[in-house]
C-alpha cells in the first residue's frame, strides 16, 4: 500500500511519450488534409470549363425544351445541356423561351 510515488524524470518521460503520440497524431491529420486538398485542387484544375450557352429540358424526358441560359446563370436548374452558340441561336430562333434572368438573346444578339 506505499507504493512509492514515480520519480519527477519518470513523470516527465510519460509526459513527454504522450505528447509525442500526440505529436503523431497531429501530423497525420496534417498530412491526409494535404492529400485532401491536393485533391481538390487536381479536380479543379481537370473539371472541364462551364458551358457558354445551356438548353433547359422539361419535366418530361420527351418533352420540348423550356428555356435557354447563358452558361453561368444562377436559374438555370438541374435538367440543362450544354449547347453551342448556333444551337442557342437556333433554339430562340424556333420559339424557345430566353430566361429572364440571365437575357441570352441579348448576349446573343437574337432579336425577334
């Protein structure tokens, strides 16, 4: 029952084991965030570039297209494809709807 205390060079040994592990732990953290970021940065500079012109399809897969966008509008929605400039042209040309928002035939230079 008197176990004698650990000496103050014992305890600062484990003090110095913990922070070691410690030390560890924190450089692998470090060294998956780098291959993480590393990662995101080969995406970026390999994603493909944003379209200039995007066709809007409807609800149904068989159903006529709903408007046309510039490339970057933010109402574009999710069921878009990416189309040339005399695809774009064409489309307004055969009645499809200009978005309000981002005015492609005025980018286009498409007057009715």
């Amino acid at each position: 029952m008197n176990d004698p205390l650990p000496s103050r060079l014992a305890q600062l040994r484990c003090l110095e084991r913990m922070q070691q592990r410690d030390l560890a732990r924190t450089q692998r953290w470090i060294a998956e965030e780098e291959r993480r970021e590393a990662e995101r940065q080969r995406g970026a500079q390999a994603r493909p570039p944003a379209p200039d012109w995007l066709l809007e399809l409807g609800l149904n897969r068989n159903g006529p297209p709903v408007q046309v966008h510039v490339g970057q509008c933010w109402n574009s929605g999710k069921r878009t494809r990416a189309i040339s400039r005399g695809e774009a042209l064409r489309a307004l040309a055969h009645g499809i709807k200009a978005c309000g928002a981002c005015r492609p035939d005025s980018e286009l230079g498409f007057l009715d």
